[in-house]
C-alpha cells in the first residue's frame, strides 16, 4: 500500500507489481477498469485499474512496463476463479487483455450485464446500454463521476494518446480511481441482492460471457446480432396494429418500441408498414436536431462517433426529402469537424493502432488520391495510407487463417459484408479493392462463401 495515507498507488514496475498481486489476491472483490488508445482488440491498453472494497485503488501502468501481467503475475491474478472482479461493460477491456496480453479474465461480475438481465426479468425486451454514471446512478451517489466524460472527451480530442503516458497526471489519477471506486460496494451490493431475489444468475452468467467474448470473437458477435434483428423485426411488425397511422413519436411510451426503431436500418424499413417509416423519420429528426445543437454548442470540445455518422447515414438515405437534406447538411459539417480533430490528435508518425476505428471509417470514405497528392496536408496523407494499408493487412491475416483451417474456416458476416463494400464503392483505394476481391474469389472457389 501507499505511504502516508494515500488511498492510490501507481505501479510501474514488476516488483511493485508482484507485492500489489499479493496483496489483492487477499481480497474476495475487487473492482476493475481499463484504460488505453481507443482500447479494444487492437486499441492498445496502457493502464489497468483495481479498487480494492476499501476504496484504495491500484493504478498499473502497463505502458510504461507490459511485463506486469506474466512475470508481475497480474495474468495470475485476472484469471484467479475465486476472485470476483467487478466491471462496467468488461467488453472492450477483455478484448484488449485477450487480443494483447492472452488474459481471459474468470469471475467476471459486469454491472452493465447485470443491468441487463434485470431489465428483461421486468418486461424489457431491448435493454439499452447505460453509461457508467447513468447507471451507477441507480444505486448511488454519482458525485465522483459528474463531469468527468466532458472533461476526457476535451483531453482525448486534443491528445489522442492521452492514456499512454510514462507519468500520470493528478487529473489522469482522479478519473482512474473514480472509475473502479464507485462499483464497490453499493453498486455491486445491491445488484448482486437483486439477482438473488429474482434467482437471475443463469441468465446473467450467460450474458457476462458473451459480454467477455463479442468484441473479439466473430462468431459470437455475428449470432448475437442476428438474434437481436430478430427481436427487433418482431417488434416492428407489431406496430401494424399498435398504432393508428397518426400516430407520433412523442406518443410511443414503449422504451423498446424506441430502441427498435433506432436499431433497424433505413434500408430495411420498407419491409414493414407505412407507419414504421413516419416514425423512423421523426425519430431521425430528433436525433438530428440533439446532433445539431451539440455540434453548434460544444463545437471545440465535440467528439465524432460512429453514432452519429449511423444516424446521419439513416437520415442521407429517407425518402423524406426534407430529412435527407438536413442529414447531407450535417454530415458536411460534422466530417469538417472530424477532419480537424485528425490534424489535430495525430500527427506523421502515428502507428496505425492509434487511429480509431470512427477516424479510419472517415479516412477510407475520403478520394484514393488522398494517398498520394502532395498537395495534401502531410499529416493526412499519411493517416491516410496507414489506414489503408491496416485494412490489407487485416485481409492477409484472414488469408493466412484460412489456408491454415481450410474448410473449418468461416468468414463473419460483418466481414463479408465489408468486403464486398470495399470492392464495389468507388472511393476505396485500388489496393485494398483489389486484395478483397482476390480473397473473396478465393473462399467464393473453396465454397466457404
């Protein structure tokens, strides 16, 4: 522990490491979270949390020293069964740990999964994902949190490696910390006496493993959401004779009626009745209009993210004219926006696992010569190029995969979808065109697709 009554302590080194597992493998629960570069299966993780139930917190930082999960033993302690660790949403931080570090974390107790399942045990059949200080809410005392994401959003859009420091900052160790202290204890308490009393832990274990599993496993990502498409078309065929064809948004008091409407793609809406249609648009508008004030009030400070370009990728293709108008007219201004924020995050030599996954999207949409013209902004040509050839490299992993598994080898859905877009849309660079269609012409000989 800390000296002189500090209640965190930053460890960067294995023999600090080694006396922090020590000490934590003493404990029944402990509270986890993870930081890192738009962390994920590839986002690299740079710093991992645990908050012990008396409130101290210690802060790894495995971008100064990664030796801490094998011969620190933090693997040891991850994947120790008889310690429950407490998480919110564990999907993007047990695909870092998994994809980076071969952890699978074991005991898994996810505060947004339990939320999940308590909602479907009341009648929801679309839970929705809560933000940690939205949920946490529920169960207690949110003042640590309040402000925090405004504050990070301002410090990631400036400094895309913000989390990949040698020295954390206090501001760096305040948000860490509060980050696992507010799961333990009330939140974890009161979550874990509600699945008692429902006797939900079937239904909540299952859902913990997907949680661990789909950010990272294709096959597992790719079933869950043909299931909830499903569930969602179900929904949507109902409305026929929910509601009367003047119905309005603001009449729909059903929060899954909402969800299914903000789930289904515009592409896909003409497959059921009219008034699935009116209400898409309206609630297109609506959220154009939260999008538009955000952007005309928060403009220094705003984030781009795939939500918003779904969004305005739903309102550019409505047959309502008016809707399509208005989403071509944000989505000028909202990728001007994005186009800063890349000159300003990145600069000529950031690796391609730096770049979120949100910005490279946006980079690939932009013209092939964009790569090559001179006369455009270095630091773009060269977030440019790394983007692209990300994407090569991703299908060359692929067909190395598949010569190694033959005909046990199966291409996700996603995937296959994102090659054939790569392949037919004008603006994708001819190198990346072309490598798609040698792989797909491959599995197409083999009848894997």
């Amino acid at each position: 522990m800390a000296e002189g009554g500090e209640r965190h302590k930053v460890v960067d080194n294995v023999d600090d490491c080694v006396k922090a597992v020590d000490d934590l493998l003493k404990e029944p629960v402990v509270a986890v979270n993870c930081e890192g570069i738009h962390l994920g299966k590839k986002g690299p993780l740079t710093l991992l949390q645990v908050a012990k139930r008396d409130g101290f917190v210690y802060l790894f930082n495995v971008f100064v020293e990664p030796k801490v999960f094998n011969e620190g033993r933090l693997k040891t302690f991850l994947e120790n069964k008889d310690i429950t660790k407490v998480f919110h949403a564990c999907s993007n931080d047990s695909a870092a740990l998994k994809c980076q570090y071969d952890v699978m974390v074991v005991n898994v107790f996810d505060v947004q999964a339990a939320q999940y399942v308590i909602e479907k045990s009341e009648g929801r059949q679309l839970p929705s994902y809560r933000t940690m200080l939205d949920l946490c809410r529920l169960y207690t005392d949110v003042t640590s949190l309040e402000g925090n994401g405004e504050v990070q959003a301002e410090r990631y859009k400036a400094d895309n490696a913000y989390w990949a420091k040698k020295e954390l900052s206090p501001e760096m160790v305040d948000y860490a910390c509060a980050g696992v202290r507010i799961l333990l204890p009330e939140v974890y308490d009161k979550q874990k006496r509600t699945l008692d009393d429902k006797e939900l832990w079937v239904q909540f274990n299952e859902r913990v493993k997907f949680e661990l599993n789909f950010r990272w496993n294709d096959s597992v990502r790719d079933d869950k959401n043909e299931e909830t498409m499903t569930l969602v078309k179900n929904i949507l065929r109902q409305f026929s004779t929910k509601y009367t064809s003047n119905a309005k948004l603001d009449d729909i008091t059903s929060e899954d009626d909402i969800e299914a409407l903000k789930l289904i793609r515009m592409q896909e809406v003409g497959q059921f009745s009219d008034i699935v249609m009116k209400l898409k648009n309206q609630l297109l508008k609506r959220d154009m209009d939260k999008l538009e004030q955000a952007l005309t009030e928060n403009a220094d400070s705003f984030v781009p993210i795939g939500l918003h370009h779904r969004i305005l990728a739903g309102g550019k293709r409505s047959p309502d004219l008016e809707v399509s108008m208005a989403a071509q007219k944000l989505y000028l201004k909202l990728n001007a926006i994005q186009m800063a924020g890349l000159l300003t995050k990145y600069n000529e030599t950031t690796p391609s696992y730096y770049i979120s996954e949100d910005d490279k999207k946006f980079l690939r949409k932009l013209p092939p010569c964009t790569g090559t013209n001179p006369n455009v902004d270095p630091v773009l040509r060269h977030l440019y190029n790394v983007s692209i050839d990300s994407y090569v490299e991703e299908i060359e992993t692929l067909r190395q995969k598949f010569q190694a598994e033959g005909s046990r080898f199966r291409l996700g859905d996603a995937d296959h979808r994102l090659f054939k877009y790569y392949i037919s849309a004008p603006e994708i660079p001819l190198r990346l065109k072309t490598k798609a269609k040698e792989f797909v012409d491959i599995l197409e000989k083999a009848g894997i697709i």
